[in-house]
C-alpha cells in the first residue's frame, strides 16, 4: 500500500478515523465509524482496467434512480447507492495511476447475507433486482462503458475453455476428462442468448452483472430489500444473466466448492420465490422471447461459471482465488451438478415462470 488513508479521506473533505470492513473479494473497502457513516472504496485497477469509466457508469446510473426513487416517494438516501463527491466535485480521487478511491454514504438499519436464512429473504432480493431492472429500464444504455468486455459472451467463454483445454499448461487434463467431456458436449447451448441478442429478440438493457444475494441490502427490521449495491459491473447487457446468475448461486442446496456432491442440487423452491419476487417487479417488461429463455438463462449462466472454473484450474489456478487445492475443481464440479438437475427441471420451471406472469 503506497497512500496513506488520512489523505485520501480528506480529498472527499472529510477527517474521521476509518477501519478495514467487509469481506469483498476485489476492492479495499473501509468504515467511517462517524456520524453519519461513510465507506471507502479503492477500486481494484487490476480487475477494472479503466476506473473512469466505471465511475462513469455508476454517477450515471445512481444519479437516475434517485430521481425515479423520488419521483416514486422513495427514500434517495437508502435506496440507491449515494456517492460523496471530492473537493473538485468529482466522483472519485485518483491518488496515482495504480490507485482510485471513491466514497460512499453507508446505508444504516440495513444488513446482507451470504445465503439466504429464509425463502422470504431470497424473494426480497429477488424483489430488489427486479426493481433494479425496472426503474433502470428507460436509462439510455449507450452512455454505459462496457467495462470488461465480453463479461457474459458465452460462446467467447467456452472459446477460452477450450484454448485451456488444448493448451493444458498444468498437465491436468488426463484426471478432468469426465467434465471436460460434460462441457463439449453442451458447447451448442453456448451461442443460444448470444445470438438472440445479436438478432434483437432479446433486448440489451442496463444490467447488474453480479446478482448475488448479498449485492441487496435488506431492512434489519421489516426484511424488505433496500438497495441493490456493488455496481460495478454495471453494463449493458440482457436482463437474463443478471436473473441467471442469481439463481445459479442463490437457488444451490450447497456451497460453491461442495466436494460431496450428493449435497448439491437445484432447489425448485428457491428458484420459485425468486421468480415469484423478480417477475412482480419487472415481469410486465419482458418480451416473449426473454419469457421463454428465463429458465435456460439459469442453466446457461451455471455451465459458463462451471466452464470458466474448470479453465482456470487447467490453466493453473491463475484468475479465482483458491485457498486449498483442487478447489476450482470442485467448483467446477458443483456446478455441472446444477446444471444436469436443471436439465431435468426446465419443464417444471418454465411453468413456474408462467404462473407468475
């Protein structure tokens, strides 16, 4: 670390104590323990090649749902992310070339979980992501960076597989041929999304990107989804990888990395209450062809992730961060689980979908 804290705080013309917080994996978060509350963030340059432009996305899109919160008789300063400006009225401080900070107001009597403790906790969010979507859907998408390109262009996914594959830099691929074989033999559902959206029978809208239930703050008192944070990844893109990528993690019996896979299978009741909170918000915005590819979106977006783990490790373990070995293996693993058990549930799930609509 080449900056000092004190400094960069005062550059948003504040002077408090602050703390590590949190347990995110890609940027430096701290706490303002002060009245009011602020977090800090430095944003991870080496994952975000171009800060500004992610600042850019994110001033652009907070600034119009505080408009549509207040329009609706909203609370601004809980239900969207507030960022506190620097002294020269920027959206962040660029204290060198390697280091960018931006400031948030913290959003109290609110809390996120991991895993859903409850079905009624998976449905607020699903609520909250559904709300998301649907205030952000007159946003005009083309001021959007496309911040990492390709982020959910499958077929370029399973491009790199199998280059990973092919290369197998590690001389892993003689004890993964089992799943590598499970990939290849569903390469053809790669182009499906892709290609609707190229065609126009999928539209590209302003789209989250990393939908994962502790991206929602929820009221400590009442349960209700609050605010959809971490916005990063904001981007244009189809609403149906933000809801699959939900339910690829949320509607798991298991953990990511489960290594007895007895333990994993889709869970129809998660994936109920999702659909049931996220179609109440957004449901009438969806054209025919989102409607019907809602619940491949969950498979599709669970094999890319399953594809995406199985590379790195045969390239070494290289992009997710691994705390024992084998363990991109095993997500891997967890997730072709879900997506045979989805296979054998498109039917019931596409029913659930219309039930709802």
């Amino acid at each position: 670390m080449n900056y000092n804290l004190s400094d960069i705080i005062r550059n948003f013309e504040i002077n408090v104590e602050i703390e590590p917080y949190g347990n995110g994996h890609i940027n430096d978060t701290y706490i303002a323990q002060s009245d009011p509350k602020y977090i800090l963030q430095r944003i991870n340059s080496a994952v975000f090649k171009n800060p500004e432009q992610v600042m850019s996305n994110i001033m652009g899109v907070t600034e119009h749902l505080r408009r549509k919160i207040i329009e609706n008789g909203g609370n601004p300063e809980r239900e969207t992310l507030n960022l506190v400006k620097t002294r020269d009225g920027k959206s962040y401080y660029k204290a060198d070339s390697d280091n960018y900070f931006r400031m948030y107001k913290f959003i109290e009597d609110a809390v996120s979980y991991d895993k859903a403790e409850n079905l009624r906790q998976f449905c607020e969010a699903a609520k909250a992501f559904g709300r998301f979507q649907n205030m952000l859907s007159d946003y005009p998408v083309e001021k959007l960076y496309e911040t990492i390109p390709d982020f959910h262009d499958t077929r370029k996914r399973f491009e790199n597989f199998e280059t990973a594959v092919t290369e197998d830099r590690m001389h892993r691929l003689a004890g993964v041929k089992k799943e590598v074989d499970f990939a290849f033999a569903r390469k053809e559902d790669t182009g499906i999304i892709v290609d609707a959206i190229a065609d126009g029978r999928v539209p590209i809208r302003v789209t989250h990107n990393d939908t994962k239930l502790n991206n929602v703050m929820l009221d400590k008192q009442t349960g209700e989804g609050v605010c959809v944070i971490d916005l990063d990844t904001v981007m244009p893109g189809s609403l149906l990888y933000d809801y699959g990528d939900a339910l690829r993690f949320g509607a798991s019996s298991g953990a990511e990395d489960e290594r007895d896979l007895n333990k994993i299978w889709f869970d129809l009741d998660l994936f109920e209450v999702f659909t049931q909170g996220f179609l109440s918000e957004v449901g009438g915005a969806l054209n025919e062809e989102e409607v019907r590819l809602l619940p491949f979106s969950a498979k599709i977006m669970t094999y890319e992730c399953g594809i995406r783990f199985l590379g790195d490790y045969l390239n070494g373990d290289t992009y997710f961060k691994i705390h024992r070995h084998g363990q991109n293996l095993d997500r891997a693993r967890t997730q072709f689980k879900l997506v045979a058990d989805i296979e054998t549930k498109l039917g019931i799930m596409a029913d659930i979908v219309n039930k709802y609509l």
